[in-house]
C-alpha cells in the first residue's frame, strides 16, 4: 500500500517501485543462508547454496529461464490485489497440515472486498 499510495491515480508501476516489493520467502533457516531474514538476492550468485537446499525454480544448470519474468509478474500482480482489495480469512486460525511441505489443511480461503475509493 505504501507503494501505490505513493502514486497519483492511474500511475502505473515503474522499475523503482518493482525494486521496492521484497518477495523473498524462499528459505529462512540461518544454517544454509547467512542473515536469512536480509533482503539479499546476490546470495544465489556465485556458488548459491548448498546442494539440496530449497529454492523455487530450481538452481544452478537446471534453473527455470522464465524464474525472473515469473517474479516481476507475481510482485505486479500482488501489487494491484494488495491495492484494490481488503482481504479476511474465510477460516480464522486454520490447520497447518504437513504432506510433505506444510499447507493450510483448506487451501487459506479468502474473502476479497473492493477497498473505498
């Protein structure tokens, strides 16, 4: 919100502001990553992490080409979501079930409700 309220109406989204949204969630255990918390994209250059270490789009030779296009797309559009919508759980305090990666035992239904213009 902090980005679009910072926008006069109808301005799209520039560079800058794609720049700005730090969607890093892919792995938080201070073992495989130094300061995992620090927003750090450089930490995959170079040698990147330890083998077998989870990171979407795959890593190394086998790294998903499309993986930056899928990020600047997936930041513009949680951008006009985040902007547009207010959202509530539909199941407050819903179950974390582990098969084998932890999920929402529902899936986290949502409620969308359009933000007063």
């Amino acid at each position: 919100m902090e980005i679009a309220n910072s926008k006069a109406p109808g301005e799209l989204l520039n560079w800058d502001d794609i720049k700005k949204m730090n969607a890093n969630s892919t792995q938080k255990n201070s073992e495989f990553f130094f300061e995992p918390h620090k927003f750090d994209p450089s930490r995959f250059e170079g040698s990147g992490p330890v083998p077998y270490t989870y990171v979407p789009f795959g890593g190394g030779p086998r790294m998903c080409p499309g993986k930056e296009y899928a990020r600047l797309e997936i930041l513009v559009f949680m951008h006009n979501l985040v902007k547009r919508f207010k959202w509530e759980k539909v199941i407050p305090g819903e179950k974390i079930v582990f098969d084998p990666m932890p999920n929402l035992e529902k899936g986290l239904p949502i409620c969308l409700f359009p933000h007063k213009a």
